[in-house]
C-alpha cells in the first residue's frame, strides 16, 4: 500500500513539474516560449460575446474576459474588439482553399489565395487588470470561415493578426505582434442570409485563443 502511495505521489509531482514546465502556472506569460533575451510571450483565452451591429456600416462588436490557461478569469480583465463587415461576405463563409502545390517550401508554385481574402481590418484591446493599469491594443486583417455540421449546425471562426499600436502600464511602448483564432457554435445555422444576419445580430457566445509576442520599451534601441 506505502509503496502504491509513494507510486501516486510521485506521479503528482511529475505532473506539477510538468505544468510548471510548460509555464502554464495561472498566469498569462509564457517565459519557455520566447526566442531571444527580451521577447515576452502572453497566451490566453477571451471569453466573449460578439454582435452584429447592422446598419449602412455594418460591423461585429465584442466584449469579454481574459481567461488564463487554467480557466481563471483574470479580476478587472477586458476585452473589447470590433470589425467591419458586410453582407457579401455571408455567401463565401463556407468557401474553403484550393489545396496547394507542393513542395511547401519553394515557389513556384505559387500561393493560390483563393478563398482567403480578408473580410477586414479590427482593432482589438486587451486589458489585463494589473496593478499598472497594463493594456495592448493592436490592428490587423480578419479572416472568417465556417463549416456545416451533421444535423443542421455550425462551426464558426475568425481568424486575426494584429500588430500593437499602442499601449498602457507594462506595456506602455511595447512593440510586437498578437495572433487570434475565435470559434463558436451554431446548433442551427440558417440557409437564408436575412436569416444568418439576424442570428449573428442576436449576439453569439465565442472563445478566442489568443497569443502575443512583445518587446516592452525599456528593451527597444
């Protein structure tokens, strides 16, 4: 029985180390996954709603918490994002890539772009709810697809890339770059477009992984 104990014990402990290892310890920075003396590495989740704002300028708005890794809400944390849209994009939503030539690391052949044309650009904030008052806010191109699922539903996502324009406490001057990938679930997902933007207008649940690598201003020459 002792000997099963210390079995079990030991198994506890390789799995913490294993954790810390990963730097998935509750917070949101990732040291193990810089390159370099100076990057920082932030990932983690936005648990967020999102709505389709209609009008002449249509566009998606979000707002939510910052979620780390271990499924902890950091306290005083928001997210806010928003992006233009239209209603032509409705129809291309389920339009995937042609598959690419190989070799991938050669051109030609040349990369065909078909089916992944930018629906356009976001901002997005994030604030932390530090003790600094630490924010980043950044700027790209957003890319939306979707898949029919069996029984009538669908999967959603948006991708973004964003470079940081500016922003506040820690990060305060910090340069780099932030990448997200946003997905929700329709259990039904609508055939008529008046009908897809009425469901979207509604406001859906969405959970974007979210990942930045920064350099903080004291590092920059």
């Amino acid at each position: 029985m002792a000997a099963n104990s210390r079995t079990v014990i030991g198994g506890l402990y390789a799995i913490r180390d294993a954790i810390i290892a990963s730097g998935a310890t509750g917070g949101i920075e990732f040291p193990n996954l810089a390159i370099g003396p100076v990057e920082k590495v932030l990932v983690f989740n936005v648990r967020t709603k999102i709505t389709l704002i209609p009008g002449a300028s249509p566009y998606f708005s979000s707002q939510g918490d910052i979620v780390d890794l271990a499924g902890k809400v950091l306290k005083g944390s928001r997210s806010a994002t928003a992006l233009p849209t239209n209603s032509a994009i409705i129809p291309t939503l389920a339009q995937w890539p042609n598959p690419q030539g190989a070799p991938f690391d050669k051109i030609p052949p040349d990369v065909d772009n078909t089916n992944v044309n930018t629906l356009g650009y976001s901002k997005q904030e994030y604030f932390f709810g530090d003790e600094d008052g630490s924010s980043l806010v950044t700027v790209g191109p957003s890319l939306p697809k979707l898949t029919l699922l069996e029984g009538g539903g669908a999967q959603f996502w948006v991708g973004s890339l964003g470079a940081v324009s500016q922003g506040t406490g820690k990060y305060l001057g910090a340069k780099g770059m932030g990448a997200f990938d946003g997905s929700a679930y329709f259990k039904v997902w609508p055939t008529d477009p008046k009908a897809i933007q009425a469901l979207l207008a509604k406001g859906f649940k969405a959970l974007v992984a979210t990942y930045f690598k920064v350099v903080l201003a004291q590092d920059q020459g």
